[in-house]
C-alpha cells in the first residue's frame, strides 16, 4: 500500500495493480468499475484547485455521485488518464482521473 497526502487526508492506495506496461483508458475505465483502481478528482473551488485521492470508484461516488467513467456528466468530464505520487518509492502509480468543467476549460486552454 501506498500512502498519498491531498489536500484533506491521508489515504491508504492498493498498488496491486502497477504493472511495467502502461494501460489504455479504456482499460482504466474498466479496472475503475472493478474498484480495482484508485480515483483521482481534481475540483476548482473558490479559484483553487483541490485534488481528492480515493482508493475506489465506489469510495468516489460517495463524495462525488455522478462520476461516470465513460460518459460526461454534467458537472465533470468522463474519466481520463491520471498518476498519483507513491511518495514511498517516487514513483507514479496509473489512476483514473475525473476534472469538474471549470478546471477541464482552465486546463484545456
């Protein structure tokens, strides 16, 4: 396991499913759905952008319900690719990545 700090709290992220070769979205979309991945939402909020790690969809969509991995929502964009920081061994483990609309066009531009 794997300890990753956001801007709230410490989370726990199984790592079992780092391999050397990396994943296609659609695989990510597809181990999300398992809860086999962990979950990367990035929130512009009062100007800021927060980043929420979580260590399944499901644990997700209990502070964010409408994340959809495959279809847009209305208020964040499907899933994308993501990385978070194994901050033990400095290296990226694969996440899904959601973005809310405000930081999709912030970023996009």
């Amino acid at each position: 396991m794997q300890e990753t700090t956001t801007n709230t709290k410490v989370v726990q992220v199984q790592v079992d499913n780092a391999s050397s070769t990396p994943k296609s979205v659609n695989e990510l979309r597809l181990l999300a759905k398992q809860d086999k991945l962990p979950i990367q939402v990035v929130v512009r909020i009062y100007g800021k952008y927060r980043v929420f790690v979580f260590t399944t969809l499901s644990e997700a969509r209990r502070s964010f319900p409408s994340l959809e991995p495959e279809t847009n929502g209305n208020k964040f964009t499907w899933g994308m690719r993501g990385a978070i920081e194994n901050k033990i061994d400095n290296t990226l483990v694969e996440a899904l990545r959601f973005e809310d609309w405000a930081t999709d066009e912030a970023l996009s531009v």
